[in-house]
C-alpha cells in the first residue's frame, strides 16, 4: 500500500485488528495457507490480504480527526478544488479532516490558536511564517523524514523528490526542518505582444532593453506598465526592490551567510546591519532606488492609488502593455483577455554592466519560493497514531497527485521533480537566481510597511534619493531593535549563530 509511513507508525495499534481480519500470513479465517497451494492461491491471498489490511486500517483511521487549516481567501476555484482533494484523502484513508479555511486574518487566528495550545493538526504558510513558528516550538521537525521515503512519492528521499535550491531553503540548520512545500507561485511580467509590436518594441531581456521598450511604449502613446502601489499587499514595489537589490549586490550573501547554506537568514541580516555590511545608505542601494525612480515614469500617474486586481484588469483590457502578476493569476487573465490580443510573460530583465558597474548579470526570482508549505504540529508527538495520520496527510497534499491537481486548476507551480509543467506554464520555468537576501519581504510586516509608505513619498518627489536611503536605513534600526529584545541576539551571544 501507499501508506507505508502511516501503517509503520500505527503498526502496534491496529496488530489485533489485523489478525481478527487475516492481515499477514493468514488467509482470513485464523487458519496458515498450505504450501501445496501457494502458487495457484498467491494471487487471490494477496488481494485479500490487502483488502483486508486496507479494511484494518481504514477502521482504525475512522476514529482520528484532523484539523487541517490553510489560507485560500476567497477564491472559490481554489476551495473547491481543495475540498475535492480532502474528501477523495477521506476515502482513501478514513481519516476525517475538518477544514478551516481562514479567508481573513490567517496568520492572527493562528496565532492565538497555539497562543491557547488549541493550534491545528496540520496547516500551511510560507517559508517566513513556518520557520518562525519551529522556532517557538508549534511545529513538529521534519529532519528525519527529509531521510525516508514518501509514502506518495517513492523511489528516493523525500527531499530528493525537491529542486535543489527549494530543499536547501527549508533547512533552518542541519537537523531543521519545519515542513514540506509543494507548490510556488511565480511572479512574471506579463505583457502585450500586440502592443509591444504595434510601438515597435522588443521583448527585453536587459534593463537597458527593458527602459528602451518602455520608452517606445509612451511615445507610442501606450502606457507601459500597470504599477499597483497603493498599499504593502500590492507587492510590485517590495518585489521588484527585492530583485533590483539583489542584482546589484552579488556579494552581499556571502558577506551576510554565516551559516553556509547559501541564504541570509534573520539573525544573520540582523548581524551584517549591526556590524555595518549592510547599509542601506550605500551607492550600490541608492543606485537601486534611483532606477526604481527612472522607471516610475512609465507607470499609470495613479500609482500610488492604484491596487494590484485594478492594474490586473487594465491589461486585461488592453490600457497598459505590462503588470506583474503571479503565475495564480494566469487562469483569469486568459479567461478575460482571449483572443483580443497576443500575451506572453518574462521575468524580470538582467541588469548589465551597461546599466551599473554593481551588476551581477543575473535576474533574481520573484516568488519561485516554496511559499505552500505544510507542516504538523508538535504537540501530536504525544499521541503516535494521530502524528503518523497528520504525516500521511502532509505526504499526500505534496504529493505529485494532488500538486498536479492545483496546478491544473490554478496554476500553482508545482516543486515535484517528476511533474512535468503544460505548454500554457512554461513561460514559468525558474531560469533566475533565487532571493538570496529577503530585503524588504523576509523581516517583518512592519518593516514592509515604512518601506512602502517611504517609497510613495519617495516616488513622488517628497524625498530625494539620499533622503530616501536614510528614511530605510532607520526604518531598520527600528524594526531590527525589536527583533533583537524579541529573540535575545546581541553582539556578545553572536545573534544566536
């Protein structure tokens, strides 16, 4: 059977259960099988006894109850395809999962939830918010079962059935893990060939390529791109700050990497601010936010009004040539736009030395991290049987089976090896480096928050450049204050390194 995590760890419960119904050696009715007999029956005993083991352990699942809980909002196909995938896990397993879906306030309910020891059995976040609930102690370690086999996956470890790069990330340390990711959202450019040829553009790969294009956009009289930022959900100014900052500091992560594994981690950003490595008031970070500003000027003039399904449903309308999206949103924009015009999607132009001597010469992944994660919670090491039915849950959701599901009904990119992306999704296929250094995402809403009301004041003219840096210079010296008393890091205890 698939479940061989869930039948080891239930083993010594459902013994009786499996020799009242003939699980093992017998054939159902206490009595052993002659050897004359054992070619010509082996086939029927095997299907009975896996009948029966099956009917054993669905028995004996009929009294566990999950409670399951992830963050879909409000999308209707994304319930109802989650829905489906629960109740066909129902019958597979008879295992009951009482699903709470939380369309508002998700990280605020579960909170408080595990603040009253009533967190669920089972439940998703991203990459950021898992790793800091590990940390204070919510969530069981997946470490040893990074080792093993999946139940819905086999052939080689559970983390081999990963990218590399994804497995890398959901190590904390060596021995950490706090869940398993099936899928990503990628964030891409989307753009209007139609309109791009009409203005006789090129789809760019460069920065430089990038502003030549917007240029002949607007002399065109088209409006180049749909920039949302009217608020810190709209995303499309943390994310390409991220990326911009990213590829002008190629060597940031090695100065900030502590650990080896490749990424800056919190304490690690902490540590590389306090000993002035990182510094937001530096030429290569300044020079990124003066090409944000050059690029500005081929945004809507709302901008700063301007939310992210708003500047969606001009390009799907054809008002604006580009906007950034997420690969969720394809289904809606091929749905609306049809055959009105020609679309494609590119991920966010290389910076060259043709546009700064700080380039990397490498484009820098928006999302493409594992940001549907699954994890358990720990406190089910006290009851193995309920523990071993929330691992065969977390095996299943990440199984290839179901992440091809999602990614058929709402393009979530799936993080399986051995799932193959449709034609429709290969604009999608991660070709950048990843977020090595989360500026500006991976520390807090509230440093989200400054960065993003700095930068309305900053694009508009309230601030110049270097007022700017320093407005986030000292929006991290706020933010990154807290988060030292938070966790205890200082100078003399190295920042928990």
């Amino acid at each position: 059977m698939k479940r061989k995590m869930l039948n080891s760890l239930l083993c010594a419960t459902i013994t009786v259960s499996m020799l009242l119904t003939g699980c093992g050696n017998g054939n159902g009715n206490g009595e052993t099988s002659t050897p004359d007999n054992t070619q010509a029956e082996a086939p029927d005993n095997t299907k009975e006894e896996s009948g029966n083991e099956q009917a054993a352990e669905e028995t004996q699942n009929s009294d566990i109850t999950l409670i399951f809980a992830q963050d879909l909002g409000i999308d209707e196909t994304a319930n109802n395809i989650t829905n489906e995938i629960l109740q066909a896990y129902q019958e597979k397993t008879g295992v009951t999962i009482q699903f709470e879906n939380q369309p508002t306030d998700y990280r605020t309910w579960l909170t408080t939830q595990f603040t009253a020891k009533q967190g669920p059995d089972v439940y998703s976040g991203i990459l950021y918010d898992m790793s800091s609930d590990y940390e204070a102690g919510y969530l069981y370690n997946f470490a040893e079962l990074y080792q093993q086999e999946s139940a819905y996956d086999p052939g080689k470890p559970w983390k081999d059935t990963l990218p590399e790069s994804i497995s890398e990330r959901m190590y904390i340390t060596e021995n950490d893990v706090p869940g398993y990711p099936s899928s990503t959202s990628v964030v891409r450019i989307f753009y209007n060939k139609t309109l791009f040829d009409a203005a006789g553009a090129a789809i760019p790969t460069t920065w430089a390529e990038f502003m030549d294009a917007c240029a002949k956009l607007k002399e065109a009289g088209t409006t180049p791109f749909g920039f949302p930022n009217a608020s810190k959900d709209d995303l499309s100014w943390l994310w390409f700050n991220n990326s911009i900052c990213s590829q002008l500091n190629g060597d940031m992560t090695s100065k900030l990497d502590i650990s080896g594994n490749g990424y800056a981690e919190l304490n690690e950003i902490v540590k590389g601010f306090d000993d002035g490595t990182l510094n937001f008031t530096s030429d290569q970070m300044k020079q990124s936010y003066e090409l944000m500003k050059e690029f500005s000027e081929y945004w809507t003039s709302d901008y700063n009004g301007l939310d992210q399904a708003s500047a969606i449903d001009m390009f799907i309308r054809g008002e604006v040539a580009m906007v950034q999206a997420m690969s969720t949103n394809l289904t809606s924009i091929a749905a609306n736009v049809g055959d009105s015009f020609e679309y494609g999607v590119m991920p966010i132009p290389v910076i060259t030395d043709e546009t700064s001597e700080y380039a990397m010469g490498q484009s820098v992944i928006l999302g493409g991290q594992p940001d549907i994660i699954y994890g358990a919670n720990k406190a089910l090491e006290s009851d193995p049987a309920k523990l071993a039915a929330a691992i065969d849950f977390v095996q299943y959701m990440s199984s290839p089976e179901v992440q091809t599901q999602y990614m058929e009904a709402i393009n979530r990119i799936p993080l399986a090896t051995s799932t193959e992306l449709p034609e429709r999704l290969s604009g999608f296929i991660i070709t950048e480096d990843a977020l090595r250094v989360p500026y500006y995402t991976g520390i807090s809403g509230e440093l989200r928050d400054f960065f993003c009301r700095g930068g309305q004041l900053y694009l508009e003219g309230s601030y110049s450049t270097d007022e700017f840096a320093q407005y986030v210079q000292e929006s991290f010296v706020t933010v990154l204050d807290k988060i030292k008393i938070e966790n205890d890091w200082n100078a003399e205890n190295n920042y928990g390194l």
